[in-house]
C-alpha cells in the first residue's frame, strides 16, 4: 500500500507539472495572440501604456507563482497537496480541478478589460463636424465656378430694354434716311451729299481702327517692353500732330478740336515722362501674364465677334445718325445715340474682358484648359449684368480717381487745395472699392455681381502688405486706354484730311465721330491683354504660393518692403485717414 500511494503521489505530482508545462504554453499563446491583435490596434493615449504596464505586473506575478509552485513540488517530494495548486494567483489561466480532471482556459480579468477598452475607444465615431474629403472640396468649388445664377439682373433687365428701343429708334431712323434719300427735295440733296462725302470717311475709320487693335494687339504680345513705350510716346505725337493738323484748317469747328486734342497731348506727354520708371515692370508683367494665351488657340474668337458685331452695329448707327437730322430735336437724338453707343461698346469690351478672365483664371486658380465657347457662353448669359453695370459706370469711377489724383499732385503748399485734394481722393477710393475694373475676374471665375466682385478683389489686394501699391503703379490699363487715343488720333489725322479735301464743312465732325469711333473699336481690341495682366494680378493675390506666377509680383514686393523700390509711388490716401 506504501508502494501505491507513492505511486499516485508521483503520478500526480507528474500530472502537475504537465499541466503547469500546458498552462505556460497556452499563456505564450496568448500572449503572441495579444501580440498579433495589438499589431491592428493604434495605441493614441497614455491610458493604453498603464494598461500594459499593469498587464506586465500581473504576468511577472503569475510567472513568480509558477515558480513557487515548482520548487514546493520539488521540496516536498513525498506528498503532493492540492491546497498550493488551489492557491494560485486568481488571474492564473490554469485551474486544476482534480475530480473531473478538466483544464479551464479563463484569461486574465485585465486583458479582457483592456481588449474592450480598446475595441470600444478604437470604433469610429461619426464627427458632425469633420473634414470633407478632398475630392469633395473640389467638387463643391467646381460647383462654385459654374454658378448659373444672373448677376446684376435689373442692370441687365435695363440694358436690354435700351437695347431694345435703340434698336427700334435706329430702325426707325434708318428707314426715315433711306425714305428722305429716294424723296425729291431738299432732304434728298441734304443726305445724299452725307452719303457721298460724309459717309464713306466714317465707315473708313472704323476699319482702320479693327486693323489698328489687331496690330497693337500683335506688338504687345510679341514685343512688351518695346510696345508699352511705343504706345506712350506714339499716343502722345499723334494727338499732338491731329490737333497741329486741324488748327491748320483755320476753321472755326476745327480748331476746337484741335485746341483739346494738343491740351490732351501735352497732358499725355507729361505722363509718359512721370511713369518711365514704371515700364520695365509692367514689361515684365505683361510678358508673364500673355503666356498662357498660346495654350489657347481660339482665345481671340469672342474679340473678332465682338469687333465685327461692333462695326455692324455702327454701321446701323451711322444710317441712324443721318436719319436723325430730319427728326425731332437732332441734337438731343444725336447725344443719345452717342451715349447709348459709348454703353453698348463697353459692354461689348467687357464681354470679351470676361470670356478672357474665366478661361485664364481657371488656368490659374485650377489648371484647367477651359472651352473658350463655353466662357463666351456665360459672358453673354449669366455674367452680363455685371458686365452692363460695370461698362456704365468703372469708366466714369476710374476718370474721376484720375482727376482727383491730379489734384493731389498739384496741391501744392496751400492748405486750401492740400484738404481738397484728400478730401477728394479719399472719397474717390471709397467709391473705387465698390467699382472697379478689377472686378470682372472674380465676375467671371465665381459668378458674383459687380459690387461684391470689387470688393472681394479689393480686399484680396489688402490682404498682402504692399499689393495696393503695386497694383496702383501698374500702367496696363493707362496704356490700353492710350492705345485707342492713338489709334483715334491717327483716324482723325486720315479723315480729317480726306474730308478737308473734298468737303471743308464735315471736316469737324468726321474728325470728332472718327476719334470716337477709332478709340471704343481699339479698346474693345486690346481686351485681351488688359484681361490676361487683371488675371495674373487678382489670381496671385488669391493663391500667391501658385508655381505659374512666377518670381515677378514676389521680388516687387520684397523691393518695396526694403525701401528699394525707386519708382515714384501712385497719390494715395494715408493709411492713417482711411479708418
């Protein structure tokens, strides 16, 4: 019986230790499955680290454990009790239950807790406020740069209700020409001797002023520098030589003329001398800015529509102008059809300006290579409110800051003009913000109305130290506007003389219509430039970190904040009376 009960003791005792042998194998099982789960689990917080040092306690203690209960067996090899088997640490895997001889795998109370933690922490949980994927971003502001709501719509309600009673009045008065020239009488010498001697100058100088715009078009795209002092000296010999010309005449009609063009002449002049410093920059932008054109072959499309709707459209007028003559009160008719003319080819300008700013600006702000006929499309549909009510009033906003820039060159020492030059400036700023030709890229690119447009351009400006000043000392827009008075002074030196030649009396007015008529079909020309120079000032101001900008704007403006600039800086209102 001794035999047998030592027997069973060390039967037992070798059953222990297999069991203990399988108890640290299935804890080296789970502790490799912890392992591989926490290879799929982001630990984000401090929490998680105390959790793992207190599972690192807790298996040291039950390793201890282990090792008690192993050398206990090996001191007391004689007998076996089950009582230090049923005091093992509670978190022990392990639980021997002699009778029923059956292993029950129960892990650790902290690893449960800690796999829950960790499942519950790691769920995601929906943010009502998260970020919208990227492509979403995208895709909303694409929504944004297609807007399809009608900007200035009772600027536009009334542009086309003006148009379409000119259009009536034009007919009308057309149809009273063609019925008073095939009439026998004295209407019928009257309007024939227009048609013969009056006519034929006025449609002349419209085609000359197409093919004038075409070629400083050309000039300014293919030699910068070069054109923008062409044009500043050129304009300023040409209106010079058009005013000598008709004082020439020695007729009282024609030295009026002359006298303003030759005043104008030597208000150019002094301009171009002011803003010589002012041309090797603007080079640089104009160069910069016209590169993107050769990436679109049809971008000069919406200007040859607009050109030959122009010249159909005064063509209409000038029938209109004779027809007006046996009207009712011709002088007033004739100063309407005058105005509603200046209205109508700005419009036709800005359409073009605004076609040319969306497919640059998408350039630009996107990268896109947008359609062209697209962006025409929405010139003449959604865009041409704001088109309307800028073409009525940047022209007279900018005249105005013009002037009230004069004066405050010219004020002088007295205390009387110095209060009314700022007085006059400051408030012509004002007004600037809520007007001004920078506007139509943001019209074309987003879609907003004209005002908004000004001041969200105006504000881009702001936003950069020193971007007001530079875009006040660009001389694009002047030497747009230059433009045309060249090409309308040289129409004038042509049909002036052509008509001094075979009818002294229309000398006069051929000269004045030929100016006007030579100067809006010229602006309407260079849109296209003006419109790429707007673009690279407003969208660099927008995203001034864009690689298509290059260094240009960037080094301007570092010289200016080192007080390295020397060009002589645009009249403006102190930042200290602005507020």
């Amino acid at each position: 019986m001794g035999v047998l009960g030592s027997d069973t003791v060390v039967m037992k005792k070798e059953e222990a230790e297999r069991d203990l042998e399988e108890g640290n194998n299935q804890v080296e099982k789970n502790r490799k499955n912890e392992k591989d789960d926490s290879n799929h689990i982001q630990i984000e917080t401090d929490d998680d680290d105390d959790e793992e040092e207190e599972e690192e306690k807790e298996m040291k203690k039950f390793d201890e454990a282990k090792l008690k209960d192993k050398s206990s067996d090996n001191n007391k090899n004689n007998e076996f009790k089950v009582s230090m088997l049923q005091t093992l640490n509670p978190t022990n895997p392990l639980r021997i239950v002699i009778h029923g001889a059956s292993q029950v795998q129960i892990p650790p109370p902290s690893t449960d807790r800690r796999h829950q933690q960790q499942q519950s922490r790691h769920v995601p949980q929906p943010h009502p406020h998260a970020n919208t994927p990227p492509q979403q971003n995208q895709a909303l502001e694409m929504v944004s740069l297609n807007s399809t709501t009608y900007t200035n719509r009772i600027s536009l309600f009334i542009f086309l209700v003006h148009m379409v009673g000119v259009i009536g009045l034009q007919g009308y008065l057309a149809y009273k020409a063609v019925e008073g020239i095939i009439q026998t009488g004295e209407i019928q010498r009257k309007e024939t001797k227009l048609l013969k001697y009056w006519l034929p100058q006025v449609e002349g100088a419209a085609i000359l002023s197409i093919i004038l715009a075409f070629t400083w078009q050309k000039a300014m795209r293919e030699w910068p520098s070069l054109t923008l002092k062409f044009i500043l000296w050129s304009s300023f010999f040409t209106s010079l030589a058009a005013g000598i010309l008709l004082l020439v005449f020695q007729k009282p009609s024609t030295d009026g003329v002359g006298v303003a063009l030759i005043a104008f002449a030597i208000g150019n002049g002094l301009y171009a001398c002011w803003v010589s410093q002012r041309i090797g920059f603007t080079a640089k932008v104009l160069k910069k800015a016209l590169e993107p054109v050769c990436k679109f072959r049809d971008l000069n499309q919406p200007t040859y529509w607009m050109l030959g709707l122009g010249f159909i459209y005064i063509t209409i007028w000038v029938f209109a102008i004779i027809g007006a003559l046996n009207f009712y009160f011709p002088p007033l008719v004739i100063i309407g059809l005058v105005l509603s003319l200046a209205w109508t080819a700005e419009v036709l300008r800005n359409v073009a300006n605004i076609t040319v700013s969306r497919v640059i600006a998408l350039y630009y702000l996107r990268g896109m290579q947008c359609s062209t006929g697209f962006c025409f499309q929405r010139a003449l549909s959604t865009n041409l409110g704001s088109a309307c009510l800028g073409s009525l009033f940047v022209p007279a906003i900018e005249a105005l800051r013009i002037i009230a820039r004069g004066l405050n060159l010219l004020e002088g020492e007295d205390e009387f003009m110095f209060s009314c030059a700022h007085c006059c400036l400051r408030v012509m700023d004002s007004i600037f913000r809520y007007g001004n030709s920078w506007a139509f890229v943001q019209i074309a690119a987003y879609g907003k109305g004209f005002v908004k447009a000004s001041q969200d351009t105006w504000g881009l400006f702001e936003r950069i130290d020193n971007m007001e000043q530079v875009v006040d000392a660009d001389i694009t827009s002047s030497v747009c506007f230059l433009t045309g008075v060249c090409s309308g002074s040289i129409c004038v030196i042509v049909t002036a003389s052509w008509t001094f030649a075979i009818h002294k009396d229309y000398t006069a007015t051929v000269s004045l219509l030929a100016f006007f008529l030579g100067y809006l079909l010229t602006r309407i020309g260079m849109a296209l430039p003006h419109a790429c120079v707007s673009c690279y000032y407003v969208c660099f101001a927008e995203n001034p970190r864009g690689m298509l900008f290059g260094d240009t704007i960037t080094k301007r403006l570092e010289l200016i904040r080192t007080d390295r600039d020397i060009v002589v800086p645009t009249p403006r209102v102190p930042r200290r009376f602005r507020d």
